[in-house]
C-alpha cells in the first residue's frame, strides 16, 4: 500500500487542496488531492533540481 505524504504548503482546512508524495520502488510519486488517480513518477534527482530551482529563481509576483 502506497503512503502518502501531503505537502506542509497545502492549502485549505479540509484538506483537499494538496500535493501529496509517495515512495515508489524506485522513485517518488506526486499527486494532486483533487485527482488522487493522476500519478506523477519522478526521479528523486529529477525532483530535487525542480525544487532547487524554485528556491533559486522564484517566480516574480503578477502585477
């Protein structure tokens, strides 16, 4: 049975407006809440680069 984890950013008070993540075999596994049956393989590597990219260059605010 998959576990999964929901992201400490998620928003909403009843939880449906999250982003969640899993252990797969050999990789991570991404979903959204509100379509738990839409998985996302990722490699561990591949993930950390996106997100260090994100810390990295943040999107400018919208004006």
């Amino acid at each position: 049975m998959i576990q999964w984890q929901k992201s400490s950013f998620s928003s909403g008070s009843d939880g449906a407006s999250c982003v969640e993540v899993a252990h797969g075999e050999t990789s991570l596994l991404l979903r959204e809440s509100d379509d738990p049956t839409r998985i996302l393989t990722v490699a561990p590597t591949a993930l950390a680069a996106l997100l260090q990219g994100v810390v990295t260059h943040p999107r400018p605010p919208e004006a």
